[in-house]
C-alpha cells in the first residue's frame, strides 16, 4: 500500500485517527516525498494552511524503514512533533520503529556544572536561589535532563548557563560524570534510531561543526526532512559565521572562580582581571547605547569609542588566558577555562580584523562585521553573506533524499528566491493550495487614504482605522506589527478607545499571551515578529489579522545592508530579486494567522498604501490567498454579521 493509501478515506489510519478528514492535496504531497524516499533527489513544496504536511510527511518517513532525520524551525515544534504527532501516527501504523528526540547540549543537565556552582555557594544571587533549588530536586529525578522538563523555571532564566553545558565549557571525557552525561545519552538514543527529530539550529551546528559528535547522527541518515523550511536561509547564516557574546566572556569569569574555589583555591589567589574584564565587558555594553540595535562597525565608532573600548576587553582576556595557562594543571575544570579563553582570543581576532578582510575576499565570500545589544548584554559577528555554496556542498557529500517544505516557500509561483539562497540545483518543485474555502470564508480589507508609511502620522491613522474593524469583530484580533516601535505607539492609542482586552508582546511570555487571548475569545493582541509566524489559533478567537505595512527587513540592517551591496556589484536588483521576496514570504505567513480551520472565517486587514500604489503591490497581492478585495469598512461589517453574528443581539 502506498504512503497515499494510508492517508485515504477508507484506511486503517482513518479508522484509528478520531476527526481525520482525508484531503486529495495531502495524498499528493505522501507521494512527492514518497518518490523521494525511494529514489533520492531533492523536493521542494510548499503546502498551504490545512493540507496536513506534518502527516503527509510522516507517513512515507516512517513505512520507509529508512533512517529519516526530520528538522523542524523552533524546540517547541520539535516537542509537538516528538510527544503528539509522532505517537499518535506510530500507533495508527502500527510499525515498529525506534524515534528520538535531539536537542541542542544547552538544553540538558549538566550535573558537572550542577555540583561545580552548588559547592560553590555564591555561584548565583540570592534571587536565583530558589531556581537552583528546585532546579537541584529535579536533578534527581529525571530520566533524559530535558530542562524542559522544568515548568516553574523560566526557559529565559539567567540559572540556566549555571547548570547546562556549551561546547566551550564541557570538559569532555576528564568530567567525573561522563558516562552518565545527558547529552551524551540523547546522542547514543539518537544514534541507534530509525527516526530523530531535532531543530534547525542542530542541524546547522553539526553542519557547521560546532558542536563534535553529532555528525555521525546526521551522516548515516538516507532522508532528511526540513519543516518550516522559508527559516533555513536565516539559521545558517548565523550558524556558519563566528560570534562572541558578552554572556560568554562574563560564564568564562565565573567559571574560572567557581573551578578555582572547588580545586580548594583561596580568594586572594584571584587575580582583580576576573573582575577588571567584567568592568570592561559592562562599559563595552554600556557604550554601545540602547538594547535591540543591530549596528555595523563604522555606526559602533560613530557612538562610542569602540576601539578604545574593544582594546581593553582584549587586553584583560589576554590576562585572564596567562593566568589560567598557570592554573589549567590544576584540575580539568581549570584546562578547560583556558582553552576557551584561548579560543576566544582567536574568534575575537578573527572578527575584529574581519572588517579588513572584507576588502580583499571575493563577493561570494564575503563576510560582514557587526554586532548587536540586547537589554544585558552583546554580541560581535562576522556573517557570511551567502551561504548557498556551503549548504550547497553538504548536501553533494551526503548521499539522501532532501524534502523541504513550509506554508510559504514560493513567490507567485516561483521557487527561484528559496532555491538560490540555499544553493538548490534544479529540485522538484510543487506548489500544493490550500483546502480551505478562503473565496466564502475570508475577505481582505485594503483602506484608502491612508498616508504613506514614511508619514509620521502613519501609525495613529492606520489605528483610527482599525477601531472600526475590531468593533466589527468585538475583538477576536491579531494586530501584526513590522517594529516594536510602531507597536508601542498604537498599543496606547489602541487601549485607549476599545473596550475589549488588549494583550501587548513584552507584557507577558508568548505562550502566557497565546493562552490567555484564547481563554478570553475576544481579546485584541499587538505583537512583532514572533507572532507572525507558528503560531496557531482556531476558531472563533482569532477572526481578524490586522497588519500595519508590508515586512520589508529594516534598512539600517549591517547585514541586509552589505547584502543588498554585494548583490549590485553582481549586477542584480537588490529590491526586486531580494527584498520583495524576502518580505513576500514574511507576509505570507502573518497572514497566514487568520484561517486555520476548514470552519474559521475571518478578516484580513492590510493597511499599507503600497498595496495598490506600487506596482509590486500586485506581487503581494497575488502571493496571499485568494479572498475577495473590498476597501470599504461597510462591507467588512457586513462580512461579520453573516459570517460570525454577534449571539448577544438577538
């Protein structure tokens, strides 16, 4: 029986899955990859809102027998994948394969570091006492050491590094708990498994041999599987660059104390450069001005005295490694601590100098210096530009079928902006439409009048604008933004003069958002780039997206920027063979948000003037789902009074 067979209306599966609906356009897509299981290539679909891809996927992967390496874009995907969909297709099939789950080491117990920091006592404040206790009891419980495991401790929480590995900080085989070191038992699961499920960002780090001992995991694999694939680009391009983070030298710092103090070290043996790189990591980040800035080496010296203050972290690193190549005999912890400060000192050359560099590589090797700020803290980057040959090459070395897949790989019709970015030869291609009834069940709202987005006034006005439409949904509303900054503008003016409960991103965790803006079924909720994509809210909660101006990446980008140069020295058309693409895909899938069911209906509200104004607007347009185009709000009332009445006017 073919995979397509499996998914059919009279199937064992469709007895045993309770709601399973059979769709013709998910029986094409089982046997798309089904083909590339069997005989190798390269397929590249995308598979609207509702075609169920998770299981058209699953099921060829798993009747396969093959070993099958499925990616998907973020950890929680990865977990759905792993504790839903995979136990229940399991079942339904009743095939005796083995699966494993692979994350990242950061996501695992390291119970060196655990007893290291616990015996060190002043390893963590006062604050993070409690974490470190509950995180200590559930140490000794766990059977695999997922921290996701731990619901009271807050994924963000700075007791994290204190008590999970990176590739700098573990010692290896010399670790007194080697043989029971969860990152290592996950690795041996993952080895002698048919099917494992990892993210990207693991994927890419093995790719780019960050993190040793996962390529033989992914070398002995015959399919590969990449979900959520319009985020690969992006992911490897971070991946195959070099960073160094200001969190890294500050672990680094305490690190050496805490190794220091359990070798029976005294505190006067110190030296004051564990606390003099401290300062200067604290005043390079305090020069470097305000959090969320992606700035280029040429903005960091109009700012600060970037060099200055560079030259001083250098300096004290350069110290800190003198004094561990002492120290390092001491203890393995110690060894440790000065090979990262080694490699530190050699990534901090290298990016450093990197702007130099830039000059005399060729365009498809250049690279771009940069960093950016968060609220705590830095990171210094020098990223590739184009990654194509490099993803190019991995994949003529590995001798599998390759299947991508996402809601929003294609522009038009056209695959050609995914394909070159990930160096893609002549792959199959398959465009798979929706199921759902968007021509009866959706509408799109286009304003007019409204200023161009460059008009200061833009924000206020596009709200005055939505107030109508989120009365005429009593809430029930997304509203997506390209910016915090707009976001915080229109969060105000939007409270202000609704009636209806506003969640605002910033306020509280994503997930807290999503749960209670569907427990309400009537809230407004304002949010940025997150919430444009994998998020996933059905029925009547969410019946209006409203989205404030096309996704074009922000101008100022270092990266965007030395992107969009390297590409007119080629000779190509930066906007229209980059950005347009780029921001067709992100619209796609914020708008993406609005019908998620075979039954939702809903409102798609697109402010932006350019829609209609521009020429390329018609790119946009056509790209999105086919629903009727009105620009007056009295057909967008009516929609909702036929579509969704409101129970309480009867």
């Amino acid at each position: 029986m073919s995979a397509a067979q499996y998914l059919s209306e009279n199937s064992a599966l469709s007895e045993s899955l309770a709601g399973f609906a059979p769709r013709q356009v998910q029986q094409q897509m089982a046997d798309h990859i089904d083909r590339i299981i069997s005989e190798g290539g390269i397929l590249v679909v995308e598979a609207g809102t509702g075609v169920g891809k998770t299981f058209a996927y699953l099921v060829p992967a798993i009747l396969s027998g093959k070993r099958t390496i499925i990616a998907t874009g973020t950890k929680n995907l990865q977990d759905q994948l792993f504790h839903q969909d995979l136990p229940v297709m399991r079942s339904a099939l009743n095939v005796p394969i083995t699966v494993a789950l692979l994350k990242g080491r950061a996501n695992y117990l390291c119970t060196h570091r655990l007893n290291v920091n616990r015996d060190a006592g002043d390893a963590c404040s006062r604050r993070y006492q409690h974490e470190f206790q509950l995180i200590n009891e559930w140490a000794g419980r766990t059977r695999t050491g997922d921290i996701a495991e731990v619901d009271d401790v807050q994924e963000e929480s700075f007791i994290w590094p204190l008590v999970t590995s990176t590739t700098e900080n573990c010692v290896g085989s010399g670790c007194d708990d080697y043989n029971e070191c969860y990152v290592l038992k996950a690795r041996r699961e993952a080895q002698a498994a048919d099917l494992v499920v990892i993210n990207h960002h693991l994927f890419f780090a093995d790719m780019a041999l960050k993190e040793q001992g996962f390529g033989d995991i992914l070398a002995g694999a015959d399919v590969f599987i990449l979900d959520e694939a319009h985020q690969l680009a992006e992911v490897a391009t971070r991946f195959f660059g070099l960073s160094l983070t200001s969190r890294q030298l500050r672990n680094l710092c305490s690190d050496a104390r805490s190794e220091h103090l359990k070798e029976s070290g005294s505190l006067s043996e110190l030296p004051a450069t564990l606390d003099e790189l401290e300062k200067a990591v604290a005043d390079l980040r305090l020069g470097m001005g305000h959090a969320g800035q992606r700035l280029s080496w040429t903005d960091l010296q109009g700012i600060c005295d970037f060099g200055k203050l560079l030259e001083e972290v250098k300096k004290n690193l350069t110290d800190i490694s003198d004094w561990l190549s002492d120290a390092s005999e001491r203890s393995k912890g110690l060894n440790n601590c000065y090979q990262r400060s080694l490699h530190f000192l050699e990534r901090f050359s290298l990016i450093a100098s990197g702007s130099e560099a830039n000059s005399e590589q060729d365009d498809d090797d250049e690279m771009v210096c940069w960093a950016d700020t968060s609220r705590r803290g830095f990171g210094l980057h020098s990223t590739p530009l184009n990654i194509a040959e490099i993803f190019h090459s991995y994949m003529t070395e590995v001798n599998a079928g390759w299947i991508f897949t996402s809601a929003t790989l294609a522009v038009g019709d056209s695959f050609e902006h995914f394909n070159g970015r990930l160096g893609l030869d002549e792959p199959d291609t398959r465009i798979l439409e929706s199921p759902f009834d968007y021509k009866n069940n959706g509408l799109k709202y286009l304003p007019v009048g409204l200023p161009p987005p460059s008009d200061p006034s833009y924000i206020n006005e596009i709200c005055l604008r939505a107030l109508p439409v989120i009365e005429a949904a009593r809430g029930r509303t997304f509203m997506l933004f390209t910016s915090y900054r707009a976001l915080k503008v229109a969060a105000q003016q939007i409270a202000n003069h609704i009636d209806y409960p506003v969640l605002i991103q910033g306020e509280a965790p994503k997930q807290r958002l999503l749960k209670d803006f569907k427990a309400y079924g009537n809230a407004v909720l304002l949010g940025t780039a997150s919430f444009w994509e994998g998020v996933d809210v059905r029925g009547d909660a969410l019946s209006c997206v409203i989205i404030d101006k096309l996704p074009f990446a922000p101008p100022g980008d270092p990266v965007m920027q030395a992107r969009l140069e390297a590409m007119q020295r080629r000779g190509q058309n930066p906007f229209f063979d980059y950005q347009i693409p780029s921001a067709v895909v992100m619209l796609k899938q914020g708008a993406g948000r609005l019908i998620r069911d075979i039954t939702d209906t809903g409102v798609l509200m697109l402010c932006d003037p350019r829609f209609r104004s521009k020429r390329y607007g018609k790119i946009f347009l056509d790209s999105l789902p086919p629903m009727p185009i009105t620009n007056r709000i009295k057909d967008v009332e009516n929609f909702f009074r036929q579509k969704s009445p409101d129970p309480n006017s009867a």
